[in-house]
C-alpha cells in the first residue's frame, strides 16, 4: 500500500489530521502524558486530556504547542508520531506528504522546528501553509479570485486575521488571545470574585456551556465545582452567563481592534468587496455566542460563520492537496 498525502491541523488545542480520499480521520486533544523519569510517552490525546490536573507526581500532562508554535519539540514528535502511526499515515513502500499548517506571523525558526518535528515521524515531504489560508478555503471561499475575502480565525492558541486575494495573504496579524486565553479569563475572574480555584477542564467547560461575549446573547446559568481559597475545602457556586461576558469582555475587544487594524491596511478595492461579501469566522472561537454581534456591531461589515468552523482548517488542506499549485513555494 502506498502512503496519502496528509493534512495536519496542528492546534495548540487539538490535532486534526486529514487524509486524503478519506477526509478528516483523527480529531484528537494535543496533550501528551509523560513518565516523568523515563519521559516516554504514556498516553496521548484524548486519553491524556482526561489525566489532566489528575496525575501522581511521577506522570506529567504536557500540552506540547503553545501559542500555535512548539513549546516542547520531543514530546510534539512524540504526539505526532503516535497520531500518523494511529491512522496508518506511514504506506509500506513510501513516505507521506504532510501538509502543516501554521500561525501568520509565526518566526523562520519555529517553521522550521514545525517542519523538522513533522519529517522526524517519517515524512516524504512536508509543505508549511499559513492558517488563515487554509482556513478560508476550508471554509468554501474561493482564494484564487482577484476579489478580497476575509477570514478571522479564533483558535486555540493565537487568532489569525487575514485578507485574502489571488490565492495568498494580502495583509495579515496573527495574536496569541484566543480560546486558552478565554480559559485563563474564566479561572482569573471566579478566583478574584469567588476566591474559588478551578481547573483548566472546569474553565472550558464554561466557556463551552455559558461562554459569551455579547450583552444579552445567552440566559444560561451553570453550578461550577472548586477549591475555596480561604478555607481549601471543596466547594459548589452558581455561575450566570453575563458573569462570563464580563470575564471574556477585554481578551473579546483586543480581536476586534485587531481586526479592525487589519481592514485599515488594506487595499481600498479590496475593501469595498469585504463589505459586499462579508467577514467569515472559523475556529472554536467562532461557537462561543456573540461574536457574530460584536464583531458586526465594531466592524459594521457582515459577519458570517463558518458551516464547521472547528474542522475549516484540516477540511481546507484537504483541498489545498488536491490543488497543489494554490500552495505557497
């Protein structure tokens, strides 16, 4: 059997991995639980997200990329490796092609650690494309038009803000607040209000349940479990939905500047077809309720979101496999 090309949704919260002729076949959590003497690997994925926060001192939970780039190069190789082997990425005769995907505005040396840590687990070749690129043809927008398209991005680790034309980037920026920083938000603000200590899986649970960043966008109420800070016993509050908006409000805001940012350098023909086509959302980011609104209500552009915003990046390197010349040189 000969090895498929394969596209790689390398998220700092979840790895999507695409195969060719099959679609997406693997949608696993990036964490890695380690043996903390040995350092090999005792579980991956979603079975190392359920040991998170509840692990003995011997066994470490890693989560491998930080920021949409590589924190921890063995234990990404580790993860990748485990993942490629799970769906049979590696044929018998030939090496796979893998298509990586990364952050805009990420740096020559972390490419290039994504680049090395992707052929350490066999591959053939390895293409490197730009996230909200692959996004937005993941998404159904044709790139390859001389005709602006816009796409924000909101994942795990970093928000990519792109203007599309010709099939690449016209004007870009890429942030490190995205859905973990909403996590961090969530954590920050039950500990000031409710001195009450909760745990990443808690924190994105809430977000998932009652996360908004619109007044008035969701009536929802959730009773969250922690430690109280003042007297370390267990402990049960209520939280309500305009709680979590207050909470996500400012790390909300900084996305809208920076898109805004991004319309003012372009292109003014450009940006006469993003208020007659609109703005697309993709990534986790785009399900928390009342981006849309926002987002319409700062930019005064419509804003659209993605039919399967989780999956836009690994379904559009799908794609861009089978158009190779839309790929970056």
């Amino acid at each position: 059997m000969f090895a498929k090309d394969i596209g790689i949704d390398l998220g700092t919260a979840n790895v999507l991995i695409y195969m060719k002729g099959q679609g997406i076949v693997l949608n696993e959590p990036s964490v890695v639980a380690l043996d903390a003497s040995t350092k090999k690997a005792l579980a991956v994925g979603h079975e190392a997200r359920n040991m998170l926060g509840r692990t003995p001192g011997k066994v470490n939970t890693v989560k491998p990329l930080k920021d949409g780039v590589i924190a921890d190069f063995d234990a990404t190789e580790i993860m990748l490796d485990s993942f490629i082997k799970k769906i049979n990425g590696k044929g018998t005769f030939s090496k796979p092609r893998i298509l990586i995907c990364c952050p805009s505005n990420i740096t020559q040396v972390e490419k290039n650690a994504i680049k090395e840590a992707a052929e350490r687990t066999g591959a053939r070749k390895v293409f490197l494309e730009e996230e909200p690129k692959v996004a937005a043809v993941g998404a159904g927008l044709d790139i390859s038009a001389p005709i602006g398209n816009m796409v924000i991005d909101i994942g795990g680790g970093t928000t990519d803000i792109a203007v599309l034309s010709l099939g690449d980037i016209v004007t870009s920026s890429s942030i490190k607040i995205a859905g973990n920083t909403f996590d961090s938000d969530i954590t920050k603000y039950i500990k000031n209000k409710y001195k009450l200590l909760i745990g990443e899986k808690t924190a994105e649970e809430i977000k998932f349940n009652i996360g908004n960043v619109y007044p008035q966008s969701l009536n929802k109420k959730m009773k969250v479990r922690g430690r109280d800070l003042i007297t370390g016993l267990p402990q049960t509050i209520t939280l309500c939905s305009e709680e979590i908006e207050e909470a996500l409000k400012e790390s909300a805001m900084i996305i809208v500047h920076t898109a805004k940012a991004v319309l003012e350098q372009t292109p003014p023909e450009l940006a006469a077809d993003i208020i007659d086509k609109g703005i697309v959302i993709t990534g986790g980011g785009a399900l928390i309720k009342g981006f849309e609104q926002l987002l319409n209500k700062e930019l005064k552009v419509p804003i659209f979101i993605a039919k399967s915003p989780l999956t836009c990046v690994a379904d559009g390197t799908g794609i861009l496999l089978d158009n190779i010349h839309l790929m970056s040189k």
